[in-house]
C-alpha cells in the first residue's frame, strides 16, 4: 500500500511517502511558508533535490502542490492521485479523547478539537493540515496516528498529579507523556532483538532530541514517562527547563512582572541548555564546540543532561524492578557518542557496562548497533527512530480493517 505520512505545522506541512510493501521512503519533503508566500523541498532516493517558490495561502493548496509533485513527470514517483491509499498524520496530543490510532471522522475532529486547550498550537495546526488534505484529496482515507496514545497505559499511580480530584477530571489534568511513537517504534525494535516474548520484556528508552522523554516499557507497555501534562514536564533540553519547583514560576513571575503567557514562553524558549549556557545554545552540538574550547557553562548544561538520564535510568529500573535493555534514539540520542557514554558512567550496580569503543565507532546507517560489552547484565542499544514508518503501518492497518 502506498501511504502519504503528514505532519502539519502552522505554516508548514512535511510528507513522506511510504510503500508500506517493502518500508521504503519513495519520497519525501516539506511545504513551507504557507500562507506567507510558499516553498517547497521535494526528495527522492537517487535523484537531485527539488526546491521551489510557489504561492501557498493555506494548507490545502500546499496538499495540492505536494501531490501535483508526486505525480509529475520529471519530479514524481507515482503516476496519479489514485495511487495514494490512505493519508496518515501525526498528531502530538490526543488528550482523554483520542488513546489509539483512528479513521478520522466527524465525531474524531470533534475530539480532536477538545484538545486545543491543553496543545492549542500543534492541534490548531494538527486540524488545518487534516482539513487541507480532506479538501485536496477527497475520498482518501485518513487516519490519526496519535503521540500520547502509547502512554495510555501508565497505572493511575504514575499518571496522577497531586492536585484535587475534580479539578483534574473537570480540566483532564494528569500525565500524558509525548514522543510514545518513536518510543513505541524503539521498544518494539528491543523486543525482536531480546528474543523473548513481550510480556516478559523490560526496556527503557530514551528519546534524545532538542526536546526529550524517557519512558519505562514493561511487558510491551509503558508504565511511566518523563514529559507529563506537557513536553514542558521532564529533564533539561534544548530551551525547555523540565521539572522545576513549582514554586520557581510565581516568584520569576512576580520579581519580572510576567504574564502567565510569557512565562509559559520563558519556560519553553529561554531556559534548558540555552539557559544554562548563557544564552550560548540550545543544540547541543555548539556545546559541544564550547566545552572543546573550555566554556564551563556549557559543559554544565551537558553534565545536567547526563546526570538528570542517569536518574531516570535509576528509578525506572527500580519502578520495574529490573532492566533487560537500554535504548537511545534520536538526535542525541543517535549521534551524540559522548553523551551516551557519559549517561551510562557508574550505572554498574544497574548492570549497565557500556563498550567505549563500540560507543565511538558507531556510524549510524539505518543499523540497530550494541554498544554494551557481553558482560553487561542490560543490553544497551542505539536504534535509530521511525516514527513515520509507523505512522504508515498504523494507517495501513486501520485501513485495510475496512475491506
């Protein structure tokens, strides 16, 4: 099946195309400046890239363009429209609404818009880019594949805030946890390489980018997770503070005569390792040529990074009273050799003993690679995320349940 994977931004929208036959990526890009003007980078394996200026004032039209670019003669991989099955989307938050993959519907977006309060950016782009491809190719199927569903499974102990219990249900506060796609993707990948049926499984993984999670899967499930109401929730990243005292907010607040609003802001964009640093970075790679060149502040903010992994890597081991395998993903989590190293320092009572060497060398190339030695109790492993893939698989599945 030939599926097209969105993922809608406000004034953008990405897209691969999936032969779900085989995994293959016949495509791919991304829709930009939409509705201030428009560009468009198209991809495909073996050929040059494609780039454009072209007027797109809304999300259907970009939809349009990106088909049109499909099925092109010189710049496409398929020959019409009729080619693309199904249309999967990504979708950050579904809320209390929305706990597994979905054909969209018109009872779907409802519970889609009822999460605007809690995620109102990514869901209000979420609803235009959805709207946009409904109008542009009508007809297709379109499923929701949904970030928070794979959290779902967290017990009431891990998912509850200690607030008032009718506050709570009246505003659906509780931990959702974030990024469950690439999480799901990565523990499933750990479960074919232990070898060992699912439920017997214990996994952490830790998904490293300019924003970051780390979640506890045991048996195939998860039972807790770093990020909670928001992304915001956590350890340090790349301009998000985590986890503070909550008295931190009121005090900032009223010494800088901040609104709710700009102080929600100043969490997501001003602290993390930009914070930290001085205002030098929030990609850890410029930190990384700091602490090169001897910059203390930088080297802080990583040293926080690793201590505050080594500490989840604790505790989710002792909440599933055990560990068979640690996995790192993404960004960081891929490519950072040194942070995975530093992450995996004195975790030997865990069990964790991670080959350096292995560490160093790894080249990632699309290859799940062991950087632990055999005699490491914990497997520790770098498997590269796929997030879209599994969007692909998701909407395949849901699709096909309908012949």
């Amino acid at each position: 099946m030939k599926v097209l994977v969105v993922n809608a931004g406000s004034s953008s929208l990405k897209y691969q195309l999936f032969d779900t036959s085989n995994g293959d990526v016949l495509a791919k890009g991304i829709c930009e400046r939409i509705g201030i003007g428009g560009a468009i980078t198209h991809k495909v394996p073996g050929r040059e890239n494609y780039s454009a200026e072209i007027e797109m004032k809304n999300h259907t039209v970009a939809t349009r363009i990106l088909v049109e670019t499909l099925c092109s003669p010189t710049l496409g991989v398929i020959k019409s429209m009729d080619e693309i099955e199904a249309v999967g989307h990504r979708i950050v938050h579904g809320g209390a609404y929305l706990k597994e993959s979905v054909l969209v519907d018109d009872d779907v977006l409802e519970k889609l818009k009822g999460c605007l309060d809690i995620a109102p950016l990514h869901t209000a782009a979420h609803l235009m880019g959805i709207h946009g491809c409904i109008e542009a190719m009508p007809g297709k199927p379109q499923v929701l594949v949904i970030d928070t569903a794979f959290h779902s499974t967290m017990p009431p102990e891990a998912y509850t805030y200690p607030l008032p219990k009718d506050m709570c249900e009246k505003y659906h506060i509780r931990r959702y946890g974030f990024h469950g796609t690439s999480h799901r993707y990565v523990s499933g990948e750990m479960i074919k390489i232990l070898g060992k049926p699912a439920e017997a499984t214990k996994i952490i993984t830790c998904h490293l980018g300019n924003g970051s999670s780390i979640s506890a899967v045991k048996g195939g499930e998860v039972i807790d997770t770093s990020m909670g109401f928001t992304p915001l929730d956590g350890f340090i990243m790349g301009s998000r503070c985590g986890s503070i005292d909550p008295a931190i907010v009121p005090f900032i607040m009223e010494k800088e005569g901040m609104t709710p609003d700009e102080m929600n802001n100043f969490m997501n964009k001003n602290c993390g390792f930009l914070g930290v640093s001085g205002g030098l970075s929030s990609d850890c790679r410029n930190l990384g040529e700091a602490i090169a060149e001897g910059n203390s502040d930088a080297k802080l903010a990583i040293d926080i990074l690793t201590y505050q992994i080594r500490k989840y890597i604790g505790a989710y081991s002792a909440a599933m009273n055990g560990l068979d395998a640690l996995v790192f993903t993404a960004g960081i989590g891929e490519n950072r050799t040194e942070i995975r190293r530093d992450a995996c320092q004195n975790m030997d009572f865990f069990g964790i003993v991670l080959d350096e060497e292995k560490n160093e060398a790894t080249k990632l190339q699309g290859d799940n690679v062991c950087i632990s030695k055999p005699e490491s109790k914990v497997k520790v492993y770098v498997i590269p995320t796929n997030e879209e893939l599994m969007i692909a698989q998701d909407t395949e599945r849901i699709v096909q349940g309908l012949k």
